[in-house]
C-alpha cells in the first residue's frame, strides 16, 4: 500500500458538488446540438451569466449566485438540463527525479546520445525503434495533452510545443507551469519529446504538441467545465489525437444521490467526444488504476435529444465515453536485475481490466516487486543511477526542471504510449486522418496477447508501433 501511495500517477478521486448557496458553475445543455443568442439571452435572463458557450456542442458554462437558477433554467423548453458542476479532486506525487541521424535499436543497449533513453523499457515493449528506422517520427501529426498543463521550459519539450495553440481552462493558471503537478510533463513527454541528445524520448520525437490545462497544478482539482471546455478546444485547434490520461479514482456513482446529475455531465462530455471525433481528433484515455473488472460493474444508460444512446459505467469517467480508445497498463517486475530478457507485458497490479471497457493496452509500469533495495544503472553518458529496484519497473519521462526526469506508474502512463503511436500512424498518411482508420490499422497492428482475439487485459492488443507504420 505505500509503494501505491508514493508511486502511481494516479488522477482524479473525490467528487465536491458546487453549491448553489453562493456563486456556483453551472454546465447547461440545449436539447440540440446549437446554442444560440436568443437562447443565451433566455439563460441570462434566468439567472446566469454565461463564461464560455460552446454551440458546436449545444453547452454553455454558466456561473450564477441565485439559489434559483438550476429551477428557472428548468423552465426554458430548449434546455435538456442545468447541473451544478463538480469539482474533481486528484493526487499525482513524486516518485523521483534525476538533475540531469543515427540509426536506433531498443533500449537497453541503443547506444542512443539521449542519456536516459536506454531506460525507457515501454519503447522496446512497443518497438518505437522500429518505427523511427522505417522512417516514421509522427511529423506532420499534432497531439494535444489534456491534463496539468507542461513545465515549458523543459529541453525535451520546447522543440516540439505549440505555445499559440496551447491554453488553459483552470481560472487563474497558465499552462505552464513552474512547480506543482508533473503530470501532464511527464505524459506529453512519453507521447513526444524530441529526440535532440539530452535525456529521453518520446514515441513520436517530431509530432507536434500542445498543452490544454483542465486541472490545476496548484490543487490538484479540475471540473467537468473545464475537460469539456478542453476537448473542445482542442479539437478546433488541429489536434490528431487528444490524449487525457484522467481517470475517477473509485468512479462516479452509478446511482443513488447525485447520479442523474453526474448522468447529465457525462453527457455533456460525450457531446464534446463526439464534437472531435468528427474533426477527425482521436481521444486516447487512461483506462483507471482501481485494478477493476469493469465487466462486472452495473452501467447506465444515457441518451441524447438526438438519439444518441450509450451504456456508461460511471466508474470509468472518461474511459467508457463513446469515440475514445480506453488504455489498460501493463510493467515488467524487477526489470533493473535483467533488463534484455525479464517479461514487459504483464498486467499491471493497479490497472482497471475487463473486455466490454480496454481497447488497447501499453506500457504503465508496475511496482509489484517486493524488496526496498537499491539497484544502480548507467545511462549512456555514463551516470550512475540510484533509486529501489522496484522504481525502475515504472515509466520514466520528463518532469518539471529543464532537464529533469520522474518515474511514475498508472495507466496515466499508458494511455502516452498509444497516442504516440497513433501520432505515427497519422504522420505516415499525411497528417489527416479519421478516427476511424487510425483505431483499424492499431486493431491491426497490436500484438495479440492473452487469450486469442479480445480479452479483458489486452482489448485488441497491445500497441506496436513498428508494426503499425507498416499499414
């Protein structure tokens, strides 16, 4: 349980209702998919003053301090719902940190200038080196990263950061971030750091990236407002692929108080997924670290205005909103001790699993191995490296420092991976591509694991990028 504590990127848990006694956000959505100013107008008018109106989505977020407002906007025929939102609360801590036109091979003996990259396990499991020698690095494919917002300044991701498209939807923080959460550092750093002789790499070293902060790095928090305001945003910025490694710690209820109206926010949000898969944004989402069998929880039922229906187990937010691709995490155990013959894909002791939720599963680390001792490794540079033996079972990416680097684990880890891989399927056909066609050739492509077919560790397997670039 400590080692759980102190090293899973875990995300997000407790669920904190805004009230509506004093100034309160309020997600309102239409019955349609619009969101006009006559009906803006009606929602003023009843109370509220509107932040941010999405009509590509029909949704409008909506600050009000009038104890009435949920009631008056109630009364408007043309909305489908006015719900308080909620504050989603999270935990990401540190687990440790290093001050610190070839031809590739896998870690661990790439002989790559990129000191750190011999350590970067999850690269051989998928083979991005294969990828890279066949030619493709994910130019021309754009990957935007929902999560803490970056460290700007970190040498492996300055060449690759988009600043005009990067934003924020955390009231009162930029996307850069200067201390506070690594975690959307060390996930855009898996997806894409570049390959330019400092520390690591990312599984598309040439894609571009850029930030969209839905949770704080201060306090750990986000809301609903802000992932849907995010997604949106990204997806009318170019983005290829959206990668939001978030995930509901122990999920939202599934019934009982509060259920309908977390209902209608998960709506919402499916609105917003929905809204960028049709601008061709492939959403890659962690699959949760509550080591579930999502199979064996109770879902419900949401339908839109418009007939869009889907079974959502409220335990996996946002891992079972439609048009995503849910990730499960896999991790060797005490990999540091053989590090050419130990097993890289076994499931890892946190993930959620379950056949009807995973679709792909990818490198996320693991913390399984059960000794405290020290294990001492030497990157390419020739600097020896000290932390538990255990630690090096997790992934290691870039983290807040110009040239710094963590470990973590948790399917947050994992979800990385496959957006770089799918970065690199989108940047050997041209930079555009639907949603579709991109989950076809990774169905294609991933090495089938487990059971034959789908299973509930795997989904459609694991990713591969060296295969997938053949396609």
């Amino acid at each position: 349980m400590h080692k759980l504590a102190t090293a899973i990127a875990a995300a997000i848990g407790t669920l904190a209702f805004a009230s509506a006694a004093h100034a309160a956000t309020f997600i309102v959505t239409a019955k349609g998919h619009a969101f006009d100013d006559k009906l803006a107008q009606r929602v003023e008018a009843a109370g509220g003053t509107i932040t941010a109106r999405l009509p590509q989505i029909g949704v409008a977020i909506v600050e009000s301090d009038n104890p009435n407002f949920a009631k008056n906007a109630g009364r408007i025929k043309e909305l489908r719902s006015a719900v308080a939102d909620i504050e989603l609360q999270y935990d990401i801590p540190e687990v440790a940190e290093l001050v610190v036109d070839p031809a590739y091979a896998n870690p661990p003996n790439s002989g790559d200038n990129d000191a750190f990259f011999d350590f970067q396990w999850g690269h051989t499991a998928i083979d991005a080196a294969g990828a890279w020698n066949a030619g493709y690095r994910g130019a021309g494919a754009t990957v935007a990263v929902l999560d803490s917002g970056v460290y700007c300044a970190h040498l492996d991701i300055i060449p690759n950061l988009d600043v005009a498209r990067s934003a924020s939807f955390v009231p009162g923080e930029t996307y850069c971030n200067t201390s506070g959460s690594t975690h959307g550092t060390h996930t855009m750093g898996t997806v894409g750091a570049a390959d330019n002789g400092i520390g690591t790499i990312g599984v598309a070293p040439e894609a571009d990236l850029f930030a969209v902060k839905v949770l704080s790095a201060a306090t750990g928090s986000g809301s609903f407002a802000g992932i849907i305001q995010g997604i949106v945003h990204a997806a009318d910025n170019g983005a290829d692929v959206i990668n939001m490694s978030l995930g509901v710690r122990g999920g939202l209820p599934v019934n009982g108080k509060g259920a309908n109206e977390v209902a209608e926010l998960v709506n919402a949000t499916a609105r917003a997924a929905r809204y960028a898969e049709a601008q061709n944004a492939l959403i890659v989402t962690s699959a949760g670290n509550d080591g579930r069998d999502l199979d064996k929880d109770s879902g419900t039922q949401i339908c839109d205005d418009d007939g869009n229906c889907f079974r959502y187990n409220l335990r996996a937010f946002p891992a079972e909103l439609p048009s995503t691709l849910a990730i499960s995490a896999l991790g060797p155990e005490a990999w540091a001790y053989d590090r050419i013959n130990t097993p890289l894909d076994d499931r890892a002791s946190y993930t959620n699993y379950g056949q009807s939720a995973i679709d792909h599963s990818a490198p996320g680390g693991d913390f399984r191995y059960p000794g405290n001792e020290a294990c001492t490794l030497t990157t390419n540079a020739g600097q020896n490296v000290t932390i538990p033996c255990w630690a090096w079972d997790m992934v290691l990416s870039t983290t807040t420092a110009p040239a710094s680097y963590s470990w973590s684990a948790g399917t947050s880890m994992a979800a990385p991976h496959v957006s770089g891989v799918a970065a690199l399927i989108i940047g050997k056909h041209g930079g555009e591509m639907s949603p579709a066609a991109v989950k076809s050739i990774l169905r294609a492509s991933s090495d089938d694991l487990g059971k034959p077919g789908t299973d509930d560790t795997h989904g459609s397997g694991r990713v591969n990028a060296a295969r997938a670039v053949q396609y």
